[in-house]
C-alpha cells in the first residue's frame, strides 16, 4: 500500500503535525485564527471578511420595500382591480391544484382545469341569477311608489295609536306628517339605490376584464405559483429568512382558515335567506336574500343592512307589523344558525382575527383604495395582527417587560 500523499495525514499521523503541514496555515494557529492567504494572493494583501448589514440598512430595507409597494398602490390603484382579483383567484385555486399535480396531471393543465371550472361556474350564476335580478329590479321600480304608500300607512297608524297612549301634546299633527314624509324618503332611497347596484352590478368591472384580464392572469398566476413562492423565499434575507417564513406559514394558515370559511358561510347564508324570504312571501326576497348573505362577509354590518332592508321592504308590502315580525324571524334563525352551527363547524378557534379589526380593515380600505382596498384588507389585517402577535411575544420575552421594580434601598 502506498503511503498517503504530502501535507495529508493518514490514520496514524499525528494531527498536531497534520494541522501544521495544511497549506494556508502557519505553525501554532489555533481554530480561531485568521485564515492566511490562499496561494497566489499577492503578498501583504488579505483576504477580505464579507460586509456585515448594519441595522441601519435593514430599517431602511424594510421601509424602501413598504414604501415602495405602497406608492405603487397609489399610483396604478385605478389598473390593480383584477390583478389583485386574479390573485386571490390563484390563491385559493393553489390547493386543488396541488392535489391534481400529485396525483400525476401537470401543473399547467391542472391550473387550466381549474380556472375553466371557475368560469363555467360563474357563467352558470350568471346566467341563472342575473335574468332574476333584473325581473326583480324591474317589480322594485313598478311597486316603488306604492311602497312608500304603505310604509307611510303603517308609521302613520304606529304614530297615531302612540299619540293615544301618549297625549297629543307630545305627538302633534305636524310631527306625524314629518315622520311619515321622513320615512317615505327613506323607503324611495333605498329602493332607487338597491336597484342601481342590482342594474349597475355588471358595469362595475368591463367585460373586457371580465372574460380576458382577470382568468388569464390568474391561469398564469396558478401555474407558477409553487415556482414564484421559491422565487420569492430566495429572496429572503439570510439572517432574517426563518422569522419570515414563520410569519408567512401563520398568515397561510389565518388568511386561509377565514376567508375559505367565511366565503363558505356567506354562501349558506345567501341560499338559506334568499329561500325563506323568498318562502314567506316576500316579492324581492330572492334579491334581498342573495344580498344578505353576500354582505355578510362584513361581519355584523352586512346582516344588520340586509335585515334592515328586508323589514323596510316587508313593512311596505304587507303594511301590516306581522308580516315583519315573519321576516325578522327569518333573520334571527339566520344569526343563530351562523353563530351556534355554520361559524363553529367551519371555522372554529382557527380565526384569530376579531370581528372588529376586520369591520375597521375593510372600511379603511375602502376608503383608502376603494374596492381595490376592500380586496386588500382581510389579507393586510391578517398580516398586520401575526406581526403584531410576533412582537408581542418577543416583548413579553424581553428585559423591557421582565425587568422588576425598583425597590427602596
């Protein structure tokens, strides 16, 4: 057997020795020594240590990209609508897509597969519901004038029978005619509005970005996004890759857990209210129903709208206080069944994000944005309330609250 080769020890050298033939290194350096320069640098020139990142840099790394992002909100707000559409398209479409590429189909035909069931699905309710809505706009403006008759009927008569009891001192004519004149304006406000949006709804997005923009990106959103996700963890500072990712994993996990969920719960509740208004009598149920449940993905606002409307519109076609009492039964067997059954099953304590930071998101979004603002909130507050955890934790951790109190000496 031949001996090893020099300046590499064998099994049964010395590795004090070993250590002082290494190339690189001079005799005696320890562990901790700065490495010499390796062959062919020029002498009296070392190697150079890598730059570290001051904290300084990352501060203003994190506010250029927070800056920038939201300047470019800002700026192409108008043009954002159905790219943010399409991506939250691909975002909730990832996991099936996920299941079918596993299963052996490609990621480029899995996410046409999907995105062409999406639109054959919102062709299908447009073509069923839309003629609906527009035959009930169509009763809306026709019976309009003899809502407000109605509805004027009934607050006259609740105004006079409590005059009764009251005295007219306190009730006179002049404030009964305000009163019912003040709800007919109401009831003219909200008809003429509810069929506006109904009439008006399509015209909200072009058909252009209907049929093209919006399912085309999110194709190619949906294809990539396992590619663009990788992308983007490359991209990730090194020091801080395995907090983001943290953060990022419980983001998914909230955002996925209370949009899917409350998506779901809005489209029982669509169903379910549409049906038993529509049940009970009332001529615009199916449109105040699908509206209910539609809003109810703002929590407590949309119910509280939806049920609000439906008495108006019950009072001034039944103009009787039982007809209303029906219709508020429909809305309170609604609340319990979403509060005690639909909201726990789907959700459970998997939502940690509260009903009133979410009223607040969506309102300052819209306001902000607009209804590209709307889009963005749930998600926006999702990740504000981990960061917000995340700090929390590390404060509570943190000598700032472990510290004890002063005593006297």
């Amino acid at each position: 057997m031949s001996a090893p080769p020099c300046g590499i020890p064998g099994r049964g050298d010395d590795p004090a020795a070993a250590r002082r033939t290494l190339p690189g290194r001079a005799a005696g350096d320890g562990p901790g020594a700065p490495a010499a320069p390796r062959p062919g640098t020029p002498p009296g020139r070392a190697r150079i240590a890598p730059p570290v990142a001051t904290r300084a840099q990352r501060i203003g790394l994190g506010i250029g990209v927070g800056g920038g992002l939201l300047l470019a909100f800002w700026l192409f707000s108008p043009i954002l609508t159905p790219f943010v559409l399409a991506i939250v398209i691909a975002y909730f479409l990832d996991p099936p897509a996920s299941r079918l590429t596993r299963i052996g189909i490609p990621r480029g035909l899995s996410a046409l597969l999907m995105i062409l069931a999406l639109v054959a699905l919102a062709l299908l309710c447009l073509l069923l519901l839309y003629p609906l809505l527009i035959a009930q706009v169509t009763v809306l403006l026709q019976r309009l004038p003899s809502y407000v008759l109605g509805i004027g009927q009934a607050v006259r008569d609740a105004l006079t029978l409590l005059a009764e009891r009251l005295g007219p001192d306190i009730f006179d004519a002049r404030l009964q005619d305000l009163a019912v004149g003040q709800a007919g304006a109401i009831i003219s406000y909200l008809g003429t509005s509810l069929a506006r949006m109904i009439s008006g709804g399509i015209a909200i997005f072009s058909v252009f970005t209907l049929v093209t923009v919006t399912p085309v990106v999110a194709f190619y959103l949906l294809r990539d996004w396992p590619r663009m996700i990788r992308r983007i963890d490359a991209w990730l500072p090194r020091r801080s890759a395995a907090t983001l990712r943290q953060l990022a994993r419980d983001t998914d996990r909230l955002l996925s857990a209370w949009l899917r969920g409350q998506l779901l719960c809005c489209a029982l509740l669509a169903v379910y209210y549409a049906a038993a208004l529509s049940a009970v009598g009332l001529e615009l149920g199916l449109t105040v129903g699908l509206m209910s449940g539609v809003l109810s993905f703002i929590p407590y606002v949309g119910s509280i709208t939806g049920m609000l409307t439906a008495l108006a519109l019950a009072l001034a076609q039944f103009g009787t206080w039982n007809g209303v009492l029906v219709v508020l039964a429909v809305f309170v067997t609604g609340q319990v069944v979403e509060g005690y059954i639909i909201y726990p099953r789907l959700l459970g304590d998997r939502v940690e994000l509260h009903a009133v930071w979410v009223i607040f998101a969506l309102f300052a979004g819209g306001v902000a944005f607009g209804f590209l603002g709307v889009l963005l909130a749930v998600p926006l507050a999702a990740v504000i309330g981990v960061i917000a955890r995340h700090w929390l934790r590390r404060y509570i951790e943190s000598p700032l609250y472990l510290d004890p109190p002063r005593t006297g000496s």
